[in-house]
C-alpha cells in the first residue's frame, strides 16, 4: 500500500423503518449524489465502484448506480453480513492505495423487512453453521429467542457470569446511545431514555436482555469517495481527512475451540483487526478520542470496548460507570447514536459510521462533535464472519 488515501466525500440519507423507504435503488443513488456533492466531483470522474448490500438481487450495485451515470466503469457488488459497507471501503480504499485507480465509490444501501434477522434460503446450509452448533450448546436454555437475540446476549451473558457485569452496565450503555443520538438529525431514534427505562422495557430474555437493548432493523444507504492524494490536488478536493490504516479479518480456530459466546460473536476477530491496525499506524488505542463501534446490541458494544483495547479485558463495567465510553471521559464512543439509535441497515452501517467520523475530523458534527480530534477508529462486525477496523486521521 503505497498511496495515502483522501476520505474526499461522504453522503448518507436519514434511515427509516422498513415499509417507509423509497427503493434501494432510490436510496442508493441518493447517497452518491450527496457524497459527489460534498466532495464537489464530477462522477464521470470516478474511476471504480464498490457497492454493498445483503438483501438485493445480483447488479444491484449497477442499478443503483445507474441513476446517477452510466459511465461504464467497474462495478462489484460486496455480500459480508453486517460489515458490508466497511468491505466495500476496504476494497475501495486497497484499489486507490495500490494505485490501482486514483478515485474509487464505496456504496451501500439496504432495503430491510421488519423483525429479527433470519436465513433467506432455507433450502441448503446455512452460513452460520459453525456460529449456531455454539449457540445451540451454549445456550440450550433459550430456545425460543431469536437467534441473532440469543447470539450476541449469550456473549453478554457470559461476560457477566466471568466478570460479574449486571445488567444494568449494557442498559447504560443504551442510555448513553440515546443522548448521543439526541444531536443527530439522521438518527431513527432521537428520544432519550434513562438507564432505569432500559431495565424497565420489555423482557426478550429475563435477566440478559430487554428491547431497547437491540438495535432495530432499518433501510438506507451511505456513500464515500475515496482519492489518492495527487487526486484530490488535481481536483481541488478536501485532503483533511485520510485512512491511516485498515484490516479485515475472519475467523480463526480460537472463534469456536473451545467453546465461547464471546469468541463466536466476533471477540478474536476484532482483536486482530485491531492490533494490525494499531500496529501499521504506530498508534495506542489510547491515543484515539472517537470511536464508532458496531453496537448491533449494547452487549456487543461493551465486548468492543474490550477486544478493541480501549479498556482491559473484564474492565468494561468499569469502563461504563466511570462514563470513560462519552464526553468528558476517555473516548466517545458512537457519538452517532450508533446501530442502537441510528438503526441497522447492513449494507449502509459501515458506511455511515464513516460518514460519522469524517464529519468528527473535519470539525463539522455540531452538537455531536468531539474536540480536537485528531484520531477515530471505526468498527463494523459481521458473523459468519468478517470484522473491518479503520484508522482515519486528520491530515
């Protein structure tokens, strides 16, 4: 990787509940259109494109794209679970960076049903075999939660048991997600709850996990340009925000052997991810001020704090009473709103939270901005699996 590589615009609609969007071809091109606005470029003048999204026909990338130009360049379609948008960023940014191209889009859009997750093709294997003969072991005693629910609050479940979390840690991180989301006008969810009214919600799984503890399902779509630097000079292109580093990983052995909730919903995955991009970068994880992380579940969000290294290992309840994850403390985390207030579209997810964190190194999330900073690392999970982690700076 041989090139620096320029964040030169970002776009990202208002995501909405499932039966209220415009199609995802609609959304889609949306999304590019303000990204090539903020950026002030010609889309003639995009080289490539990466197109993410989960629940859509083959081209589906082509169809959107099409609305906004056909220029004829290379269009692939990316398929990683949750951490699409961030797959599609990441081939976007090795292509500028190899000097494979000079200017490449990184799209993603989802147009989602209602409810919990589930197989869309149930006539051969599913995907999260490995992931689900975990589950089925690990928490026979929860047969009747949906599986994704009962993926990720058997992590939380085991973290508690280990390290003696209460509940009430995972229903203050919710809290915290929505006085974030407060000051974020393209959040689903602005209302701000206590961490009392998190307990106090409906029960999904007694004693592990409440409603507002999920994110909920969402449609919409996000879209950033991605430049060499030369490029963005040739233009005239914002040059103020950069990728310092990238990693994609999948799972090891260690995910499932021996068994652990923790491990299979993605621990070790963004372990990895994390040390190589600290490790490429020359950064400490204590150097970085704002993160936006995948909280598809408060569970998952206080897992991360910990295979991320913004706390120790077993120090996240910590980490949350001492209000070390918002402003004033340590880092902020999902200063967005995050997955929990902002809602889950899987192809865009990765993609908004790239839109989240340039706006936070250009110094232009208002109410939500993070002072002086100068780091942001963001985190996108998918099981079965994929974790991306990106380093952006501010040049």
């Amino acid at each position: 990787m041989s090139q620096n590589t320029c964040v030169a615009g970002v776009g990202m609609i208002p995501f909405t509940k499932p039966g209220t969007s415009a199609s995802y071809i609609d959304m889609g091109a949306h999304a590019v259109r303000l990204a090539l606005q903020d950026a002030g470029l010609d889309y003639r003048l995009v080289q490539q494109a990466y197109v993410g999204y989960v629940y859509g026909d083959s081209t589906s990338g082509q169809s959107a794209l099409y609305e906004v130009g056909l220029s004829g360049i290379p269009v692939v379609n990316v398929n990683n679970n949750c951490s699409t948008g961030s797959t599609a960023l990441w081939l976007a940014r090795q292509a500028v960076a190899s000097g494979a191209t000079e200017c490449a889009l990184a799209l993603g859009f989802e147009q989602m049903q209602p409810g919990a997750l589930g197989n869309m093709f149930n006539d051969r294997p599913s995907v999260m075999g490995k992931c689900w003969e975990v589950t089925h072991q690990l928490c026979a005693d929860a047969e009747e939660v949906p599986m994704a629910l009962k993926m990720f609050g058997g992590a939380g479940r085991e973290h508690m048991q280990k390290y003696g979390t209460g509940l009430e840690t995972f229903a203050a991180i919710r809290a915290k997600a929505s006085r974030h989301a407060a000051n974020n006008p393209l959040a689903l969810f602005r209302n701000v709850v206590s961490t009392e009214q998190v307990l106090n919600d409906k029960v999904v799984w007694p004693g592990v996990m409440t409603r507002l503890m999920a994110c909920p399902p969402t449609c919409g779509a996000a879209a950033a340009i991605i430049c060499s630097e030369a490029f963005a000079k040739r233009h005239g292109l914002d040059r103020s925000v950069v990728i310092l580093a990238q990693a994609l990983t999948t799972d090891a052995a260690v995910a499932y052997e021996p068994q652990s909730m923790i491990q299979a919903v993605g621990f070790d995955m963004t372990q990895r991810a994390a040390k190589a991009v600290y490790e490429a970068a020359g950064v400490d994880p204590r150097e970085i001020p704002v993160v936006e992380l995948h909280d598809c579940f408060a569970h998952n969000e206080l897992l991360t704090y910990e295979s991320l290294g913004l706390c120790a290992v077993g120090d996240a309840a910590q980490f949350v009473q001492d209000a070390d994850n918002t402003y004033g403390g340590r880092v902020v985390t999902n200063p967005s709103g995050g997955l929990l207030s902002k809602g889950h579209p899987l192809g865009a997810t990765g993609l908004a939270q790239c839109f989240e964190l340039t706006q936070q190194l250009r110094g232009t999330a208002d109410k939500r901005q993070v002072e002086g900073a100068q780091l942001a690392l963001q985190h996108n999970l998918g099981l079965g699996g994929a974790c991306v982690v990106t380093l952006y700076g501010r040049a």
